[in-house]
C-alpha cells in the first residue's frame, strides 16, 4: 500500500525545467501577447537546431500541423491517405478536415508501428492493376520508437506518395542518428501536456521545403494578404502559436536530452522489476526511442483489466495501448489492409507511469503490484 495514496502517479505528466516562466515574464514585460514575438522565434529555432530541419512553424497542435501539411500539398475532397492504424485519432481527424478518405495499414511486430511489407503490396498492388493511387501516407511513430523510417521513405519515393511522420510521440527519437521527423516532406511535433515536454498545448510543423512552411505559416494565420487592410484570396486557420505558449517549449527545449534519458532509465528499471511474463515493446535495430511511455504486453490479455484496477486502487494511472483506428466505430466502413498485429497489441498491452519526476522507489512499487496479479 502507498503511504501518499492521495498523490496521483500519473502516466506522463508535465515536468518543467527552470526557465519556463523567466520566459514568460520576459513576454509579460514586452507586452507581446499574441502569436508573435521572441519566445516564438526562439522556439522554432531551437526545434531547427535540436532535429536538423531546415525549417519549423509553431502552432497550437500536432492535429493542426498535419492539418496544414494536407492542404498545402493539395489533399481534397474524395482523395485517399494512407495512414497507420495503430495510432491516436488526431492524425485521422486531419484527413477528415479535407474530407479526404483514410485508409489504414496495420502495424509489424518488431516495431510496432506501420508495417513496411504491407505498405508495398498495397502500392504496388494498385500500381500493377493501374487502380487511384493514394495521395499521402500519414506514418505514426507510436510511444516514441521509430518506425522501419528509411524503407518507407523509400516506398514512397518509389510510388509517388507524401510521406508525412506524425511524430507527436517521438520527438528526439532517431533512425541512423537522424531525428523522427525529418525523413519525409514533412514531420509533426506535439506539445500537449502528456507529451515529453509540453507547452500545454501546442505542436510544430518542420520540413525542409521553405515553400511549405512559408505557405503554411500564411494559412495559420488567416490567410491575411500582405496590405494594410483585411485582404482575403483563400482561407486560413487561426492555427499559430502564441508567444506566451511558446516560453514554456522554449524553456522545455532546454531539458529535453535529460527527459530523453530519464523515460529511457525508467524503461530499463520495469525490465529489471518486471514478472519475466511481461513482453517490451521492442526497438528497431539502428534506433533509439525516447521512451514516451513504457509499453508492455501480458501474453494473457485477461490480465490487463485487473493490473489496471490494481494500480487505480492505489491511485496510480495506466491505460491500455491504442484502439486501432480501423477497429473504431467511427471508421466501421472505412477500407484498411490488416495482418491482425495491431488487434493483437491491443488486446494484450498496457502504458505505464512513465513521468520523468517519478522516483526508482515509485517505477520499484508499481513493478510489484503488477507481478502480484499474475
């Protein structure tokens, strides 16, 4: 039993660094207020300089960066994107926005992620019975492990498909020492406040097409022309993050390699606690994960309901791994090819505390509770 059961052991809290709210006074005292201003700027550059995109937007989410990447690239009513199953709906709802058309590719097991192989025989099977090719693939990197990155930029190159990596999880995760991100025409970075480090709310568009950014940078903020009046030729968004929100990321910013290596420290620490049962979720060779959250699989799925009600009673959050989206009542009639791994992770997987505040002794207590209930 905990001795402070009333303080909640959260999956990935927010973890400040210091500087965050010298910041936000500094914007306070310049009076910039509004989604412009030095944080902005600072921010930006820092995620140019930590990933090695050429360029970044600021914006109020991950969801809306995707959002901005579709429509610049001309994804429209009735056009078909390729997506990862095994993901969260955010990455989906931004096809939905163009009302363009998902189409989900299962998941591999020595990643987790999208399945490279079933991404080649639905393009190349499309490609060789001349059907619509899609316009896109939107690849999620789930709980911050890369996915097998260069052959499915490779895939796409080859098939003439956008590749865009929603990396909201993963930032700081790298594939042959090359950040997630930066491999396709353009990557996605959340701040929300589960996220390794967090603006509250917020997410960042990169890529290294200026025109891209340039043009998505004019549609986050309401398409406005350049002239003293209100000029409008298209729409836009009120999508661009405030200066405000942009002090804390670049206080973050700062402390991100130390979060990186604490999420790592505290995956390793569940391996060593852990019931020799449990299955980790793994990492591709050539890779490292920032480990966003532990992941875990119980080879009897039964199992999970009852580690999470164990964990709740001591007031400690856990969560199962990802629905996949083709399993998802709202997608009931949308077209996906699957292997069944996905379904499979589901069924038998579980997130744990992974807050980098959290202590050996705390990762030690939870480890225990779940190797009671097998």
């Amino acid at each position: 039993m905990r001795e402070n059961i009333k303080d909640r052991i959260f999956l990935s809290p927010p973890h400040m660094g210091g500087n965050e709210l010298k910041y936000i006074k500094d914007a306070f005292e310049e009076n910039y207020i509004a989604p412009v201003g030095e944080n902005l700027n600072k921010f930006e550059e820092a995620i140019k300089n930590y990933t090695g995109a050429k360029y970044a937007l600021a914006v109020v989410s991950g969801t809306s960066a995707i959002h901005l990447a579709l429509r610049i690239l001309g994804i429209k009513d009735g056009d078909e994107v390729l997506a990862s199953t095994f993901t969260f709906i955010g990455s989906i709802n931004a096809i939905l926005y163009e009302k363009a058309i998902p189409f989900f590719i299962d998941s591999d097991y020595e990643s987790w992620n999208l399945d490279p192989n079933l991404l080649y025989q639905e393009l190349s099977g499309r490609k060789k019975s001349d059907k619509k090719m899609p316009k896109a693939l939107i690849l999620t990197h789930i709980y911050g492990q890369s996915a097998d990155i260069e052959n499915i930029t490779n895939i796409c190159n080859e098939f003439g498909v956008y590749l865009i990596e929603d990396s909201a999880e993963s930032l700081g995760a790298t594939f042959n020492k090359k950040q997630s991100g930066t491999f396709g025409k353009a990557g996605i970075y959340s701040f929300n406040g589960n996220k390794i480090i967090t603006t509250s709310g917020g997410g960042v568009l990169v890529s290294d097409d200026e025109t891209l950014i340039k043009e998505a940078k004019f549609l986050s903020t309401q398409a406005k022309e350049n002239h003293l009046h209100y000029e409008h030729k298209t729409y836009g968004y009120n999508y661009r993050m405030s200066n405000i929100v942009a002090g804390i990321g670049r206080g973050q910013m700062e402390i991100l390699s130390d979060r990186i290596k604490r999420k790592r420290e505290i995956f390793n620490l569940y391996k060593n606690y852990l019931n020799n049962e449990v299955e980790f979720m793994p990492e591709l060779e050539n890779s490292i994960g920032n480990r966003w959250l532990s992941a875990i699989l119980f080879k009897d799925g039964a199992l999970i309901d009852r580690v999470i009600k164990a964990l709740e009673r001591e007031n400690i959050e856990s969560r199962p791994l990802w629905k996949p989206m083709h399993l998802q009542p709202l997608f009931k009639d949308a077209k996906s090819l699957v292997n069944g791994v996905s379904e499979d992770l589901f069924g038998r997987g579980l997130c744990l505390p992974s807050g980098t505040s959290m202590s050996d002794d705390d990762v030690k207590m939870i480890s225990e509770i779940i190797n009671s209930n097998f």
